[in-house]
C-alpha cells in the first residue's frame, strides 16, 4: 500500500470536496490534508464548477442532494465539458435504491461512497481512483448499453471502465454495510447476554416475602432483584405501614 501511495504522491493531488453542510465539509477538509491532500471546498454544483473553472481539481467528491445544483448535475456537467472530463468524480451517497447506481452511471461518475462512511475505507478508495487515473490514461472503451429496469428502459451511455468502477465500489459499499451490521449485531448481542432478567413462577414466602432461589436459599426481596437485574432500591415507607408502625403520629 506504501508503493501505491508513493504512486500517487509523484505530484500534488487536490480534491474538490462539494458539501452543503460546514459541519461536514469542513471534517473531511481536515481529514484529507491531514493525509497529505490538498484541499478546496464548495457548497454545492454551481459553486463547484466555478471552482472548477478556476482551478481544476484532480479529484472531485461531492454530495448528491445539494441545493442550486445537486450532485449528479454536477457530474454530468464536469464530464459533459472536454476540459474537465478527466477529472474522476467520486459522489457520496446513502445508496438506497438501484435506481443510484443507474443515475451514477448516465451522469458520468467514477465511484460511489456510501454515507456514514469511516475514514480507511474513504482513503483507500481515493487511493484506488488516484493509481487508477495513472493505469488508465489514454484508455476509452466506449459503449452504449439499453437496459429494462424499474418498468421502463433506459440507455446507460457509459464505458467499460466506468461500469466496472462503479460496481466494484458499490459492492465495497455493501461489504463495508455487512460488516459493520454484521459488528452492530455482535456488540448487541453481548449487550443482550449481560442483561438479567426475571421471568417463570419465583416461589416467594407469604410471612417474610423472601425469594427462594434456583439453589434453595431464601433470599430478601431486594437482594433477590438487585443480584438479577440492574434495579437498584431506596428505602421509603407507605401510608399503610406507616400508620401501623407509628400509630401515634399518624392516627392523630
């Protein structure tokens, strides 16, 4: 992996990060120079091709819903202009329905992220684009391709390579969801197994109301529950045995 970033590294890579929100522009901003990227930041499609025009980025990552201007116009836009056709186009997206994949591929985008994404696999799969762009260089394999989907055809007018880009990172994306469903499940489990429960008849006395246990000990009630479960007491009295037990304050 070392040699694939020396790779890449041979000349000042900048990326283009198109987000509406600061919050988030501004961490992947921090995240990418913190890798050695050079960074340049627009709010949505319109301002990013006037950064564009500017100042052509080597790789552009951009959000999809956006105001003004909202990602997959900007792709389309970016790869529909001979100056800037080159530059790989990296969208981010929740990747919901099918229908993403078909939209990434008729605006022209290189790959796909799926959001919430964590910070490895963002930077491998810039690595990916980045030493691809080299490999690839002088390389067209034009195709048009008519598909039914979704009760309707459509023409994908994309090539060969762009296809097979935006499947390997859709099924990175997924592996990536599996995974961490895959974690989630795991760590809920464990939090299932330590969680005690009470359940089934308890044989409690009717004089002192101790609990007998699964080994045949009586035990008081709050003990019983507090070694069970995460309950925790505190110590009042009622109305009732209140009277009972200072008949002479409360009779009065």
């Amino acid at each position: 992996m070392e040699s694939d970033r020396n790779v890449a590294s041979q000349e000042e890579i900048t990326i283009l990060v198109v987000e509406d929100s600061l919050t988030q522009a501004v961490r992947l901003q921090s995240l990418l120079e913190e890798n050695g990227y050079r960074t340049l930041l627009a709010e949505n499609g319109r301002a990013a091709l006037e950064r564009v025009s500017a100042e052509p980025p080597t790789l552009i990552i951009s959000d999809i819903v956006m105001p003004e201007m909202d990602g997959y116009e900007l792709c389309r836009r970016i790869k529909s202009n001979e100056r800037t056709a080159h530059i790989p186009v990296m969208l981010v997206t929740q990747l919901n329905e099918p229908e993403d994949i078909l939209k990434g591929l008729d605006c022209g985008a290189d790959n796909f992220i799926t959001k919430p994404y964590d910070a490895p696999f963002l930077l491998s799969r810039i690595q990916y684009i980045l030493i691809n762009r080299k490999l690839r260089k002088n390389t067209r394999t034009d195709m048009g391709l008519e598909v039914f989907f979704a009760n309707r055809r459509q023409f994908i007018n994309s090539d060969r390579i762009q296809i097979l880009d935006l499947l390997f990172s859709t099924y990175e994306s997924a592996l990536q969801k599996a995974r961490e469903l895959e974690r989630m499940n795991r760590e809920l489990q464990e939090a299932l197994d330590t969680i005690k429960t009470l359940e089934g008849i308890l044989p409690i006395c009717s004089s002192c109301k101790k609990i007998r246990d699964g080994e045949g000990v009586w035990q008081s009630l709050e003990r019983y529950i507090g070694d069970r479960s995460k309950a925790k007491f505190s110590h009042g009295i009622c109305p009732e045995c209140a009277r009972k037990v200072y008949p002479d304050i409360f009779d009065k």
